[in-house]
C-alpha cells in the first residue's frame, strides 16, 4: 500500500444532520472532531507508506479509529464494525453514512507499520502538537509520573509447565518446516509427552514423579538438540526461533556433565528470577515483585501535567521490563520529554525515581527539578552509634579533608568506586586517634580500630542534603501533595482503558498498546476540559463525610 497525502475534507451534509439529531448533546467522537479538525494527517505518517503502489487507506483516519477502539477497549473486528455501524464515529472521520467501512486486518497492519518503522510514539506525540497549538499543553509546568505493573498476555508457567511447553512449542515449529526429518529423529513416547498443550493434561501430583518427569522432559530436549546439531539437521530446522527459545530454558535449568543425564539447576546456579524466561511465546515477559504484589509483564511508567490551570493530558508513557527499577527510567522519561519539547520545571515524583545522580543530572542537562523524597541514611543498631553517623562529619572539600564530632580529623582522602561503578571518596583516620578515642566503641566495629568514611562527590552530596532538608519542611510536603494525583491517572487508565493487562505480545507491541491508551485518554480529557467540565473529586463514604461536616 502507498501514500498519497490527500487533505481532509469536510463532513458529509447528510452525515452532519443524522448526527446532530441523535447526538444533541455531541459525543467524545463528535466534539473532539468539532475541536480539532485535523487532529492526525495523512503526513505525519509520510516515513511509513512507500510513494509507489495500490493508495491505501487514509492514515489519518486509522489513527482515528485507533484512539477510538482503546477509548472503549474494542478489539480490531469490533472496531471495524464500528466504523460501519457508529453514526458518531462516522462524523468524527468525515464518512458518508453509506460508507462500508473496512475489513479488520487493516488496523492490525496499521499497527504493525507503526511499529515496522519505530514510530509507535506518533499517535500521542501528533495529538500533543495539536493540543499544544490550541494552548492545552505547555513546557516548563508541573508535570508528575508513577509506574504500574502489565500482565502479560501469556499464561506464567512453573518450571515444569515451563520446559515441558517450550519443547512441545519447539517440535510443534520443527513439524512445520521439517516434517520428514523430524519423523526420522522423534521417539515414540514424545507423541504422547509432547503431542498437546501443557494445561490439556494433568501433571504428577507426587514430587518423586514430577522430578523424574523433569528430567526425563530434559533428557528429551538435549536429544532434540543433538540432532539439530548434527551435520545432516537441515538449516531450516536450526533457523526456526522457537529452537534457540529451547537453548535458552536448557542452558538455564538443565546442567549434563560429560555427555550423562540431565539434572536441575539448584538454586545458586540459577541466574535472579527476573532474568529467567517465563514463557516460551514472549521471552520478552519477566517475573517481578514489589511490596506483596508479584507478577510476570512489563511495567509502565506514566507522565502527565499537573498544573492547577492546565489540562491534566498524559505527556509521556514508557513501557520497560518488569524487573526494571524505576529509578533506571527517570533519565530516560527526561529525555524524550526532551523531544517533545515538554520538560517540565518541576517533575513530582515517588521515591523509587530519585537518587543522588538523578537529582543533580536532571538539573544539570534538562533544567529540571526533581521533586520527590529520598531514601534515609540507614541507622546504626544502638542509639550511640547514631550520634556518630555520616551526617556528623564534617567535610572540607577544599583542603580534602573530613573533621570527626571528637574534632580529629582524617589523614587519607581517596577517590574510589562503589559495587556498581559510581564515583565516591573515602576518608581515612589515624589509627592512633581512633584508637585513644573514647567514643570509639560507638563510632566503629572496624578490625582495623579506625573509621573510615565514605561520601559521594560534592554536588551529589550536597543534593542529596538538601532534599533530605526539605522533607522536613511543612511548605514542601504541601507542594509535593500534588503528586497523589497521578494515583488518580493510574485508576482510570487501568479501570476504564485496561492499561494493566497487555492485549499482545512482546514488548513493542505492548508499549504501543500504552501509547494508543494515552492517546485515548487524553482525548478524553481534552474534550471534558474544553466543555469546563469539572474535575472529578476523591470519592469518600457517606460516613467519611461526616467528619468533614463536623
């Protein structure tokens, strides 16, 4: 299919009346077109349609239908029918009411040209620029962020469900490109072991027979892989990727010495858990936990204005692996706000997006200010040893040097790193003074009868400080009430959109997921703020709001 950007014309007269009289009032559909007339355009997606070849359908309008079908969570066949059968969708795209609309596939390929061409962004960024024209969005505001775990689209497998099902996934691939062969090489019983899903049969309910299980299911995979590695496998048969999946579960749980039986990986062998497959149909799913929550997706973190005068519209989403911590995604998010030319000046967010580094860079390369409490120093068992923590020290970066609560001061200063590569300085005192010192028992443990102290340097210290200040400040903790808000962002995009739960597989096509669901919602938003509807507010009991009465 190729493009050849055509304008948008004007709504059908017919189309027009049908759709006032039935929907006096307008819809999201209806209002958002009256708003914003050309909200997508044939050009902005101009890199992913060759100039040659059979035109296809408008892009603008597929973008359209897009934010529409995750606006209500239908699927592509749903979608289309809508097309066909909503008198207000067909206002929004400018159809005649006799308009057949289009087969289904077409929004799934649609997609799949989205992300082909890494441009999964588009939908919500093109929205941004238009709502930015109209004054609904700007740079340098109060903008704040939050993640939430995905569920994967996929079933989580226990370790046995696990390498049972990736070896049935890799023969029932292997059938389809190299039939004879694999006749040739399959034993007997893999028809009965291997013939159906996992789920469709009942596993050994005793441990002696589900580890003889185990290892016979490993036994069976290392033959398959012997044959694959013979010089007679066909090169279609190692080509297939479900194969190289089977390497990597085997390579994980199943250990052979010298050419014997297999036998399961203990515990310290095994890699951490969230680096470990957790399905053979999208190695890209990882295990993860925080707090008592545990699941196996992705996470989201999302990015939204938040100041009081401004549309709240989603400004940013990002969809990374599970196990990733947040505060990995916090240079990241900056950055592609920096794309977008919608840095906030300051960017409210929890603790997990904060750290010393964080806080000095975000300043230092985007002019950005990183609002957010930061994690204590930890406490020393006793309370005398707290009368001797780092924040007791005091440091003359000048000179190089650190000066103790007894007034001795430190005969080293060196530059080293931490376990993770990080730059710090470590401050060494005598031995003679520590050990003639009479706090010294409450000071250090150390074998060596001295202190040492280690800081990080001078500007991630002094951050680090002052934000540990002013969390003790009540006109901060006033200021940084704002960033509940996002709780609010985060329920209606599970509640209303299925942010939550990933409608595909693989990371890309769940991180465009949550690109079309911000588009989605901001469309909302944009057409409740530009009616002056109102903002909702905290739902409370009717018993709670007797003590607010009182």
């Amino acid at each position: 299919m190729s493009l050849r950007p055509e304008p948008i014309g004007t709504i059908p007269a017919e189309t027009v009346r049908v759709a006032k009289a039935a929907f006096p009032k307008g819809t999201t559909a209806t209002r958002l077109r009256d708003e914003f007339s050309a909200l997508y355009q044939d050009e902005d997606f101009g890199g992913l349609y060759p100039t040659r070849g059979q035109p296809g359908l408008p892009p603008w309008r597929l973008a359209l239908v897009t934010v529409f079908q995750f606006s209500e969570q239908l699927s592509d066949r749903q979608a289309a029918d809508a097309v066909r059968a909503r008198i207000d969708w067909k206002y929004a795209l400018g159809l005649e009411l006799t308009d057949p609309g289009f087969h289904f596939s077409v929004l799934t390929e649609f997609r799949a040209r989205l992300i082909a061409g890494d441009a999964a962004h588009l939908l919500l960024d093109r929205m941004l620029t238009r709502f930015r024209a109209r004054g609904l969005v700007k740079a340098r505001g109060k903008q704040r962020t939050d993640s939430t775990h995905v569920l994967a689209a996929v079933h989580d497998l226990h370790l046995l469900e696990l390498v049972a099902e990736t070896l049935r996934a890799a023969l029932d691939d292997l059938a389809a490109v190299a039939p004879d062969w694999l006749r040739g090489i399959t034993q007997p019983v893999w028809f009965e072991r291997y013939g159906r899903r996992v789920e469709d049969y009942r596993l050994p309910k005793g441990r002696a027979e589900r580890e003889a299980l185990a290892l016979a299911i490993g036994a069976d995979g290392f033959s398959l892989l012997e044959a694959l590695d013979a010089p007679d496998a066909p090169a279609e048969a190692r080509g297939v990727p479900m194969v190289g999946t089977l390497r990597d579960v085997w390579r994980v749980h199943y250990a052979r010495e010298g050419g014997g039986p297999p036998r399961w990986r203990s515990g310290p062998e095994l890699p951490p858990v969230g680096e470990r497959l957790q399905s053979p149909y999208d190695p890209e799913v990882h295990y993860s936990t925080k707090r008592q929550m545990e699941w196996s997706g992705y996470k989201v973190h999302v990015t939204e204005v938040c100041d009081a005068d401004a549309a709240h519209l989603v400004t940013n989403v990002m969809t990374c692996p599970a196990m990733q911590p947040d505060m990995a995604s916090t240079a990241a998010i900056h950055e592609q706000l920096a794309a977008k030319d919608l840095l906030p000046a300051e960017h409210f967010v929890d603790a997990g997006y904060v750290d010393a580094g964080l806080l000095v860079g975000s300043r230092r390369d985007h002019a950005v200010a990183l609002e957010g409490p930061v994690r204590a120093m930890p406490q020393r068992a006793t309370e005398a040893e707290r009368s001797y923590e780092q924040r007791h020290f005091v440091i003359d970066w000048k000179h190089e040097r650190v000066t103790c609560p007894q007034g001795k001061t430190s005969v080293t200063w060196r530059a080293t790193r931490d376990e993770v590569g990080a730059p710090r300085f470590q401050a060494v005192f005598s031995r003679t003074d520590c050990g003639a010192c009479p706090a010294r028992r409450s000071c250090t443990s150390s074998k060596e009868r001295r202190r040492s102290v280690y800081f990080l340097p001078r500007s991630e210290y002094e951050a680090l400080n002052a934000a540990r200040d002013r969390m003790q400040d009540p006109v901060w903790k006033e200021r940084y009430r704002i960033r509940a808000g996002i709780e609010g962002t985060l329920s209606q995009g599970i509640r209303a959109f299925g942010l939550r739960r990933s409608r595909y597989i693989g990371q890309a096509k769940t991180g465009l997921q949550h690109v079309c669901v911000a588009a989605a919602m901001n469309a909302s938003r944009a057409v409740h703020w530009l009616a002056e509807a109102p903002r909702a507010r905290t739902r409370v009991t009717r018993f709670a709001a007797l003590a607010a009465a009182a």
